[in-house]
C-alpha cells in the first residue's frame, strides 16, 4: 500500500525561480534566504518519496477567468513548464503519475469532492519554484509529480476548511493505493502577501507565525479562518494559505516539525518552509 511521507508548506514567490535561474543565490539581497533553505534542501536529498503532490494555484498561465475550476488534478504523465510572460522557465518538464492520478480522482470523486480533471495543463511558478526550493536545479526533477490545482484567486474560493477536509480525503486515497510506494504532499503559497491596491506590500508575521504554529499543535484552528480573515491580516493574496491546509488534512493528526524557516521579505512576500512528518 501507497504510504504519506511527509509533508511541506513553502511560499512558490516567482523571484526565486528568477534567482536560481539567473544564479543569483550569492547575491547580498539572496545571499540570507539560501542559507535558510540549505537544511531543507538537505532534509530533501536524504529523503526521497516517489511521487509528490504538489497543491498550488495557477496563476492564470493555464486557466483564465475563461474557466475556473475549484479542485483540478492533472493526470497526463508530464506538465510543461508555463510561458509566464518572458518565455517557459527552463527547468525539466515535470513527470506525471497517471495511475496514482487516476486513483485520487476515483477516490476523492467517490468521496464526495468533485474534482475537475486535467489532461494538459502548463504549470507556473506556483509549481515548478516549490520544486526549484526543494531540489534546486538538476537535469531532471527526482521526483513524479501530480499536480492539484486550486482557484484561489476568484471569489468565491474553497473555505479554508473544505481545503483541511480535501486533505483528509487525499490521505485515505493515498492509503487505499495498492503499490508500495511512498508520497508527499505540498502544500505551496502565502505567506502574507498583496501585491496590488492600497494595501499593497502587507506582511504580518504575527499572523504567518500563528498560522504555522497551528499547523503543527492545531490544525483546525486554521479551519475555522475566513475568506475576510485572510484578506484582513494576510493580504488579498495571502488567501493562497489556505492550500497549506491541504497538505496538513493529508498528515495524520499528530505531526512532528521537522525544519521550519520565515524570511522577510522576498519581493513584497513573506516567505514560509515548513516541513512535517507524520509523528503516529
Ligand atoms: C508573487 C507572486 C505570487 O504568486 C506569490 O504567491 C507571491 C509573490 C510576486 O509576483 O512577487
Ligand atoms: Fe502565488
């Protein structure tokens, strides 16, 4: 049987994925966040799972306001990194994993969470800079992912519960799975972030503290944030928060922490790594 490895949560802030591509890592504005990441990269080369589902957003590089679909899991074998506005970011095309895919469509459709279904799906910094995060910059990423997509940018989004509850779900699909291997989720975006309006540049560090806290000695207490709550204390994209409560639905109640590192800021964004595993 199929077996949940552990669990990240990690901003996907595109400036990254431009520091890294364009080897600017030892650069005095960098220099301190790539420090930072060093454990986790570290923690990442040791611990290797076979597939990765990896839950962000698009941010309207595959869907527009066009379609928008609230849950979507791609389910072809590879996902082309997105042209983003200056041409694909050149890092490997992500391998897919259509038959675990399948099985989490089947599973979580069954379950009552109807997902929408992607056959071709380009995939933005959203994904590929949480995979830049983890494994930097190889020839080909080390992993198979699936990518689970979430509209978390048109009113009305999923709550921040149904998200937690969708993660539950997701642990029962990987568990019902008949081939031993070894699966982790991520859960990607936030921290507090606004990169428009009024408001733009808010960034609460009290609240991304909370909010990480919770994750690992209470869950549900970040179930129980509203669309406004996020709005007011994280900022209009600091909603992205809520796909962190994905990844820990799919945890088992208990979690140990394992690495936890906040910087402030990246671009205009607080940037957040936590990595969990099952502690039961
Ligand atoms: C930025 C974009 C994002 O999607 C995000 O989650 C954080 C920051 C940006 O454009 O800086
Ligand atoms: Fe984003």
């Amino acid at each position: 049987m199929a077996k949940v490895f552990s669990g990240m949560g990690t901003s996907h802030i595109p400036a990254v994925g431009a520091a890294i591509d364009h080897g600017k890592q030892g650069e005095d504005y960098w220099q301190g966040y790539f420090k930072g990441l060093e454990p986790a990269r570290a923690w990442h080369a040791q611990n290797r799972p076979d597939v990765v589902i990896i839950v962000y957003n698009d941010h309207a590089s595959a869907f527009s306001l066009e379609q928008i679909s609230t849950f979507t899991i791609g389910v072809s074998d590879k996902f082309l990194p997105a042209d983003e506005g200056y041409g694909p970011r050149k890092v490997p095309v992500v391998q897919g994993h259509p038959a675990l895919a399948w099985h989490l469509v089947e599973s979580l459709v069954l379950d009552e969470f109807d997902m929408a279904i992607s056959n071709n799906m380009p995939v933005d910094h959203g994904l590929t800079v949480p995979l830049s995060v983890a494994y930097d910059a190889p020839a080909e990423w080390p992993v198979k992912v699936i990518p689970l997509c979430v509209n978390v940018i048109q009113y009305p989004q999923p709550t921040a519960k149904r998200c937690h509850d969708l993660g539950v779900a997701i642990r029962k699909a990987i568990h019902s799975y008949g081939e031993d291997i070894n699966v982790s989720i991520w859960g990607t975006g936030g921290l507090s972030h606004q990169l428009q309006g009024e408001r733009a540049g808010v960034i609460n560090s009290d609240f991304d503290t909370v909010f990480m806290d919770n994750l690992v000695n209470d869950p549900i207490a970040n179930t129980k944030l509203t669309h406004a709550d996020f709005i007011r204390e994280a900022g209009s994209e600091g909603i992205e928060m809520i796909m962190w409560n994905i990844m820990r639905g799919a945890m088992a109640p208990k979690v140990e922490e394992l690495y936890r590192f906040y910087h402030v800021p990246v671009s205009n964004t607080a940037y957040g790594l936590q990595i969990l595993k099952d502690s039961e």
